[in-house]
C-alpha cells in the first residue's frame, strides 16, 4: 500500500503528525486556527493528541490513529475521505498483523512444551491456516452504526457527543476481542458499526 501520510511510533502507539495530514489534506485555514478547531471535536490532550516544540520552535502536534482517522473525516472533503480510508487500512493491517503474530508465539510455546509429540507440527500448521481464514469470514452478528442506535432508541446526540460514543464503542469493542465492521455513509464515507450488546454498554442502556 502507498504511503500517503507518514504513520510513525511514539509512546509504543502508531501516530500522525498533525502538520503533516494538514498539508495532505490541502486546507486553506491557517495551520493554528486549524488545529485548535479540530481538537476542540471532543478530543482529549495525552490520550488523543500531544503537543510539542520542533528544533525551529515551532509548535507540533502529534495525532494518535483514531484522532487523525476522524479529523479527516470531519473535512467532508474527497481528500478527507481518502486520507480516512488510508488510515483504516493501515490499523486494519497493524490489527491483522498483532493478533497473527500473538497467536503464532502462542502457537510455537506450546510446539516447545510437546517437543515428543511427532504430530504437534501438523496441529500447528491447521492453526495458523485457521487464524488466516478467519479473515475471511463474516462474523455474522447485529451490528448498527451510532446513528442507527441512536435512531432505534430515540436517542439524541450531537456530533460531538455521538464521536465521543463511538470512542467508547470502539475501545469496548476491542478489549472484547470483537470486530469492527465498516459502513458505507454517504454523509461521512465510511463509518463504524458495533455490536449491540456494545452500544447498549456504551450508552449505559
């Protein structure tokens, strides 16, 4: 896949310098003004930006994934979706690339623990091709985006409040061990759906 946006480490987590998706992004609005205007989307310093000076003096700001992921698509533009799309690729690769890692380390510990057992290479081998298949697999379950939710139990959010939500939504999904799958919006481009058990959680139902 292209770079499109450099996606560096810090902290052990993968993110974005702000300047740099700004120059992507090809916005008019002076850098600063920018900025301070996305960060106001309900985003919270030390858990979804950082700032720093540059060796000019410059003031930086450092972007996690998921932050840059939806300031871009608060641009509404065909360079904010783009950008978008490149970043959920990118974490989809990180994802997919973690848990095939984590679940052949397990894999190879237990090849270790039964080094007598002459059949422990082949059980091996029909587990990894397992953990490469799931990918292929749609986990068939009742998923609805924020809005859907929302509208099915007369909820009412603003856009701040329903991205706010959505965080939740994502980091209980995760710490579950679920998917997220992708919605097409012809509003925002691509949007997350969760499970409903999630939401129902997330929103304290």
């Amino acid at each position: 896949m292209e770079e499109l946006i450099k996606i560096t480490e810090k902290d052990g987590k993968k993110a974005v310098s702000a300047r740099e998706l700004y120059n992507f992004l090809e916005v008019e609005t002076p850098f600063n003004k920018w900025i301070k205007r996305m960060l106001a989307y309900g985003f919270n310093e030390n858990v979804d930006w950082t700032k720093m000076s540059s060796e000019n003096q410059l003031i930086e700001y450092v972007l996690s994934l998921d932050c840059a992921k939806e300031i871009s698509m608060l641009q509404r533009t065909e360079k904010g979706k783009q950008a978008r799309m490149y970043f959920i690729e990118c974490e989809k690769q990180l994802n997919s690339n973690m848990a095939v890692l984590s679940e052949v380390q397990l894999l190879l510990k237990s090849v270790q623990l039964s080094v007598s057992n002459t059949k422990a290479i082949e059980v091996i081998e029909k587990k990894i091709a397992s953990i490469e298949q799931k990918q292929l697999i749609e986990i068939k379950q009742d998923y609805f985006t924020i809005l859907a939710f929302c509208k099915r139990n007369n909820i009412h959010l603003n856009f701040s409040e329903a991205i706010k939500k959505g965080k939740i939504a994502t980091k209980l999904s995760k710490e579950k061990g679920l998917d997220l799958r992708q919605v097409d919006d012809e509003k925002f481009g691509y949007v997350n759906s969760y499970k409903y058990e999630i939401l129902k959680e997330a929103f304290q139902l």
